[in-house]
C-alpha cells in the first residue's frame, strides 16, 4: 500500500490582499500537510481600516492565471477567501485536472467562458448567514448553476458569524466559527487525497 498523495492548493487572497487572513488560511492549509501556493492578485494592499478599492474582475482573473500557469496540469485545490473565491471559482472551472474548489466567504456568477469538463468537482463553500454580500437568493441561483455545470456544491453556514468570519486581523473574525470551518475543510481535505 503506498502512501497518500496530498493534492497542492492555490490560494487566492481577500480583497485585503495577502496579509494576516491568507497568512493565517495558507499555514493551516500546511498544518494539513498540503503545499500551498498564495498568488498576489494584486498589488496595492488597502491599510488596516481602509475600504478595499473596487477591482476589475478580468484584471484579477488575468492575474490569477498568470499565477497559477507553471502549477496547471498537476490536479490543483484551488482556494480563495473572499474576492479571492470569487476568483478561485472561475480559473477551477476553468481547469480540467482541477481536484478541488474551497471558497471561503465568496462566490462568482459562472462566467460565460465555456467551463472545463467539471463532472463531479467537489467544492466546499463557507459563508456567514446571513452574509451581506451574498443574499440567500444569490446562494441558491449559485447552487443551481454549478449542479448544472457539474460541480458537486457543499454549502457550510454559520449563523452569526461575519462576512470573512476566518480573519482574525478583522472585526468579523469569529473565533468559534472559524475553528468549525476549519474541522470542516480538514475532512473535506481529506477526502481528496490520492
């Protein structure tokens, strides 16, 4: 019997760019025993307290891809927390070898580029209820669409918590939801493996 591989991660960072919440996603990811990669989407990282500026999706998305090019083929995880997800979510897609999408208090509407042969991606989304930027309406639309695309959605809701819950350098950090989304992913995880 050989030992399990762990797949890499792809990690793209909130709208706060790649400071302590993707610090903090990346090390538990390799407490996981993964090897994480963090792509910068960006380069001009809002101080501490300031509103994100509004960014261009396809300037992101360009970015991701950039980021991620020498890794493709190998059978990613990609993950994002946030705008990061959002992201996250279109290049998965994108991506036949693609082994897993983790979304972290963000999702995309489904671009109209035509979707990698996605039959059974397993994709694990965790959202603040209610989130502000994510009404449930929105989230069912989403489920539908990616069932249709032929992801294989699992939905973690934490009722309470705020919108990037697993942020400790934010005010919507949420000691007692992070640890369960955490529980969570490490299973989800685990269930990937080679």
């Amino acid at each position: 019997m050989t030992d399990a591989v762990l797949p890499e991660v792809v990690l793209f960072h909130s709208e706060y760019g790649p400071g302590p919440g993707a610090a903090h996603a990346a090390d538990r990811l390799r407490e996981l025993g993964h090897t994480v990669h963090v792509v910068e989407l960006f380069d001009e990282v809002p101080e501490p307290g300031e509103t994100p500026a509004p960014r261009d999706p396809d300037t992101l998305l360009r970015a991701a891809v950039l980021g991620v090019a020498r890794l493709s083929g190998q059978g990613l995880v990609y993950a994002g927390i946030g705008l990061g997800a959002a992201v996250a979510q279109n290049v998965a897609l994108a991506d036949e070898h693609a082994r897993g999408l983790l979304m972290l208090h963000g999702t995309s509407d489904l671009r109209e580029d035509p979707v990698a042969e996605t039959d059974g991606l397993p994709v694990q989304l965790h959202m603040a209820e209610p989130d502000p930027f994510e009404t449930e309406d929105w989230l069912g639309a989403w489920y539908l669409k990616m069932r249709d695309v032929g992801a294989e959605p699992e939905v973690h809701r934490y009722h309470g918590a705020g919108h990037l819950f697993t942020d400790a350098s934010l005010p919507d950090f949420d000691a007692e939801a992070d640890r369960r989304a955490w529980a969570a992913i490490a299973e989800w995880l685990a269930d990937l493996e080679e």
